[in-house]
C-alpha cells in the first residue's frame, strides 16, 4: 500500500510522462439472497499485454489497490492447480473488517483469468471471479464480474451501497496504477512484494 500511496501522491502532483485517464465504464452491484453480484469495466491507457502481465502477477497484485494488504502465490494443490492468497482491509464507516480468502486460479493467457475461492479455507462461502482483458484500439477494456457471500456480517442498510463503492474506488485505483506504470515505463516485476512474501 505504501506504494500505492506514492504512486497516487505523484499522480495527484503531475508526475508523470504521460497522461492518466482511465475511465469507468460501468459499475454495478446487486444482491440476491446472501450473494452479492458485482459487475466493474474499465478504459485503461496500456496494451493488453501489459495488463494481463499485471493482472497475472499475483505476488505483488496487492499493490494495485487500497485495502489490499497481501496478495501471494501459494504452492499449486494436490491435482497441480495454481492457488492464490489475499488478505484485505476494509472500513465503512465505524465497521472494519480484515478478512483472507485462497482461490484457485485459471488462466487464458492475453485474455482472462479465472478464481474461485476454497470456502474451508476463506472468510466467504462463495467468491468467484472473472477478469477479460479486451483489446480496443491500442487500449484495454478491462471487464470484471464476481459473485460473492462473505461469512461475516456487513451492515443490511449499506451493504450494496458500500460494496459498490468500494469496487468503483478500486477499478479507479487499479486503472490509474497501471497507466502510470505503462506510461513510466515501470515493469510488473519492480514493484515491490507484500511483507508474507519476504
């Protein structure tokens, strides 16, 4: 996070040697039952070759965002299939919660990748997600679609509210960090780890 930080800071003072402007294409969260549905595109300034390259590295995936505290590959599980870990704070208001969850992890190389989440070995019954990677016209469409129940409470009142404003916040974030590592020409690979990782 605190390159994250640094990264936000610099864009906020101009420095850059190329413009930032990712744009949101659409946001949407619903919820049936206990499963939350989220839905997040973005217009990201950078080939998609240079996005899957950040998407994919997992080991420092959490620099990408606030909140992400920890993102990890863990050793593949007994049928060889890759597995990822993440830990995430969160605040709404007075409510703050840190939770964990391992996924297992699909990838179509240059176009998607796929997780899902082990319920024994995650704060969340269900959690599955869906990134493309789309090409359009020298830029990236960045789509995003998860299914979520988390086991721990979130607040009735706001909790679509809240879970839609945090994915929003976090598609801006994730959009600008990657325009800006594109556009300085910073690779993937010198960001730095996350603390579990050293």
């Amino acid at each position: 996070m605190r390159f994250l930080s640094l990264i936000l800071a610099l864009l906020g003072m101009g420095y850059s040697t190329g413009a930032v402007a990712v744009e949101i294409n659409h946001v949407a969260v619903n919820k049936r039952g206990d499963v939350f549905r989220l839905e997040a595109e973005t217009l990201v300034e950078a080939p998609p070759d240079f996005v899957y390259e950040v998407l994919t590295d997992f080991d420092r995936f959490h620099n990408l965002a606030a909140g992400m505290v920890a993102t990890r590959y863990l050793e593949p599980d007994e049928k060889g299939g890759q597995l990822g870990y993440t830990q995430v704070a969160s605040c709404v208001f007075m409510f703050c919660k840190r939770f964990e969850k391992v996924e297992r992890m699909w990838a179509t190389p240059k176009k998607s990748l796929v997780t899902v989440a082990l319920p024994e070995r995650s704060d969340f019954s269900v959690y599955a997600t869906r990134w493309r990677v789309i090409e359009a016209e020298g830029k990236t469409r960045l789509a995003f679609e998860a299914s979520m129940q988390p086991d721990f409470w979130i607040p009735p009142l706001i909790g679509t509210w809240a879970v839609e404003r945090k994915l929003r916040l976090t598609a801006l974030e994730m959009g600008q960090v990657v325009e800006y590592l594109y556009a300085n020409g910073i690779p993937m690979s010198a960001l730095p780890l996350s603390a579990e990782n050293l």
